[in-house]
C-alpha cells in the first residue's frame, strides 16, 4: 500500500500563491514533500522543500470530508513544529485533498494513526 499523499495549501501570500506536495507517513515520522506556485500565472515555482515531522512531535492527525474534496489538519505539540510548513497557523497546518485522492488519503491517514497511537504506546510505556 501506497504511504504517500497529494495535498495543496491554498491561500498563501493573500491568495496570490499555494503549495502543492506530497504526505508521506514514515514510520516514525511525517515527510512532507512541497514546492509553492503562484496562483496568477502559474510560472514562479519555489525550489523543492522537504520538512520532516517525527511522531514525538504530533498531537493529532485529523481528516475530515467534505463534498468537494477532504482536508488533513495535523496538529503539534508546539507552535515550532509546524514553523516551517506554509500556512501553518498556531501549530496546525491544514492539507486541502483532491476529491479523486480523498478515498486514498483516508486509508493512508488511518494507518497513520494507528503508527502515531503505537508509537505513543511505546513512549508511554518506556
């Protein structure tokens, strides 16, 4: 089974911009592959960004549907965690999913869940 993800942050830069990557639940961790486009034009790319979440640091992974498509708001446990991951508000950052991928991304995401609970079981219990 695929572990990977696309996603789009949109509303980045007052809407002139969003990102658009990859969600690849690791198994202690969360890779988050990204680059920024321009929603004007669609030319001006950023370069490749790779931000890697471990589980240590992860609250919660929620995933809600909705009739368009799905969003993923992961959750940390500080402010700093999500500091380098566009448009993370307060230490949460919201993955916005296609409606062709959301099917996809609820099996991933619940697998990934079920790594994140295991893992706190294990820090839990030493």
């Amino acid at each position: 089974m695929s572990k990977r993800i696309p996603f789009r942050i949109k509303n980045l830069n007052y809407g002139l911009a969003e990102a658009r990557g990859l969600l690849h639940i690791g198994d202690d961790e969360l890779i988050l592959e990204l680059e920024s486009q321009d929603t004007v034009v669609g030319l001006i790319k950023s370069e490749l960004k790779e931000i890697i979440i471990p589980f240590e640091d992860v609250e919660e992974i929620n995933y809600k549907a909705g009739w368009i498509g799905a969003k993923i708001e992961l959750v940390g446990k500080s402010m700093k965690v999500m500091n380098d991951l566009p448009g993370a508000d307060h230490g949460s950052a919201t993955l916005h999913i296609r409606r062709r991928d959301r099917d996809k991304a609820k099996r991933v995401l619940s697998h990934a869940r079920l790594e994140l609970s295991e893992f706190k079981l294990k820090q839990i219990e030493g």
